[in-house]
C-alpha cells in the first residue's frame, strides 16, 4: 500500500515549474532576430532571464549543433541536402559591449 506522498514521479524541487521549452524556444529566437535586449523582451515570450540561461545552456550542452546535425541527416537521407553544395545562410549578431573588466575580449595582434 503506498503512504502518503509516494509515487512514482521524483520529488518537487519546490519554486516555479520549469518553463515550457518550445515557449523558451521562440524567446531566443525572438531576441536573436530582432536584437531585442533581453530585459525587453514581451510577456508572452516568458521569462527574459530564463530564455537568457536556457540559451547559454543549451549552447554548453552541444544542442545548437545537435539540431543542425539531425536536420543536414534528415535532409541528405531524403535526398534534399547535397553535401557537396550545402552552404549555411545566417543572420548576424552584434556582439554587446560590457564595461565589466571580467567580459571576454578578443587580443588584437
């Protein structure tokens, strides 16, 4: 007989639920494209500060490249993608400036 408590799902960590991913999702690439600050970011988009984090995990996580990766297979197993003419289309990101002394730089030489 199971107690009071019990089950099979793992414990709450308390605090808010998780943040729907696709949601997050769309708020990155929200940002990205628009080049929104992140702190400007509309309501419906969530939280700014969890897309901000979301983001830089996923990117330590090897995710961005992982979805590029499925999707150059998929594309090539249904014959779409030719790997000797793919190419890669981007928007470009500027880089903000910080005035904080621990920011990355890059040495100029």
């Amino acid at each position: 007989m199971m107690g009071c408590g019990s089950s099979s799902s793992p414990p709450s960590r308390g605090g808010r639920p998780r943040a729907d991913d696709r949601r997050t999702l769309d708020a990155i690439l929200y940002v990205l494209k628009t080049c929104t600050p992140w702190n400007d970011l509309p309501p419906e988009y969530g939280d700014d500060v969890t897309a901000w984090r979301r983001l830089k995990l996923w990117e330590e996580k090897g995710v961005w490249k992982g979805i590029m990766d499925r999707l150059v297979s998929k594309g090539c197993a249904m014959g779409a993608v030719d790997m000797d003419t793919l190419s890669m289309d981007s928007d470009t990101i500027p880089a903000e400036k910080e005035d904080n002394s621990s920011a990355s730089t890059a040495t100029r030489g």
